[in-house]
C-alpha cells in the first residue's frame, strides 16, 4: 500500500515531513480512513508507536471521498493502494510519498519505500489481503483442484497486468502454508489492536 500526501502543493514531500509535523502538532495531523481496524488505521497506529507520534483519525463512509479529501487537502495523508491512488497520482491530484512495504513496486520504481522516506525502518509494513474460501467439508482433492486452476489464472500475462498496476502480490500458498500466513498475520495485527487498544464501537 502507499503512503500519500495531500494535494501537489503540500509541505509534505517525505514520511519524515509529517512525522516532524506531528512532533510539533501532537493530534492535530489528520488522516483518513473507512472504518475502525482496517489495514490503514493498524497501519498508522503502528507508525504513531514508532515514532513517538500522535494523530487525528477521521472515518469516511466511502473511500472515493476519502482520498478526494486527501487531494484537496482536507485531510494530511491516508494510505491506500495502488488501484485507489494511482489514478489521482497520475492524474497530478496527490503525491506519492512512500511504498508502505519493504521494497519499492515495479509499477511506481520512482517511490521511495517509508524507511527510504525518512520513516520507521523494516519490517514496518502496511498491508492487506484477499483470499477464496470454500465450505469447511470441501473435500481436499476438490480444493486443491480450485488451488492450482486459480494459480494457473494468475500466471497469466493479462492477470499479471493488472496485478502490477494495482500493487497486488499474488501468493501461491498451498494450505498448510496459508494456514501459517493467516496465524502470522492474525499475531501482528493482534498486537497491534492490544497496544493502541482499538475496540470496535
């Protein structure tokens, strides 16, 4: 996912501009989000603990309006993927400030990543996933069978187009290994909720 400052004009052209911002304005830097404990709030609580830093945190109920916000400069910053971003980057809306990830994406090669930015080194990262499920009596030959069809679509080159635009990463798991992913990732995000003390409302 990306970071991204509001509007072309913005003082903010580094992960460190706003940190710094931050630093002389505790909890008045806004950003934006959809909803209480998506990737983007984890994701910036994880930063506010790093960095000794405290922000503002607005809900939106669309994200189209989210990300206008941030254009027009009502909000400081959010972070958002590829696909939602990168039309109002290309269209010379926002600002792209760091690749919220361990390395910089093919698609944009001329961002830096967060600890490029001036930001939290790694592992810092801010990301989010989809998956297919099926029945829990799904017998595994079938399931399996769905697997490698699905892994066969994605190697496609049409398939890898799109996936490099959006900033997508396709993970062929098999299950005992998505098994250990989704463990992995329930742990980091967990700890996270438990420090900030996020609770649903």
């Amino acid at each position: 996912m990306l970071d991204l400052g509001k509007y072309w004009r913005s003082k903010y052209k580094k992960v460190s501009d706003i940190i710094a911002d931050a630093k002389a304005n505790p909890g008045k830097i806004n950003y934006g989000s959809w909803s209480i404990g998506n990737p983007v709030h984890l994701g910036v609580e994880e930063l506010q603990e790093l960095t000794g830093t405290k922000f503002e945190h607005v809900l939106y109920k669309e994200t189209t309006q989210l990300y206008t916000s941030v254009a027009t400069g009502e909000l400081g910053f959010s972070i958002g993927s590829a696909g939602t971003v990168g039309p109002l980057y290309k269209a010379g809306k926002v600002r792209l400030l760091a690749v919220a990830g361990p390395k910089r994406m093919e698609a944009y090669p001329d961002v830096p990543t967060v600890a490029e930015s001036g930001g939290p080194a790694a592992p810092y990262e801010v990301s989010g996933w989809n998956t297919v499920v099926g029945p829990k009596a799904l017998p595994p030959a079938v399931s399996e069978k769905i697997r490698k069809d699905i892994a066969e679509a994605m190697s496609g080159p049409d398939i890898k187009e799109r996936f490099l635009n959006f900033g997508y990463v396709p993970l062929a798991l098999d299950r005992t290994q998505f098994s250990q992913f989704v463990q992995s990732e329930a742990k980091r995000h967990a700890s996270i909720i438990k420090r900030a003390k996020i609770e649903l409302e």
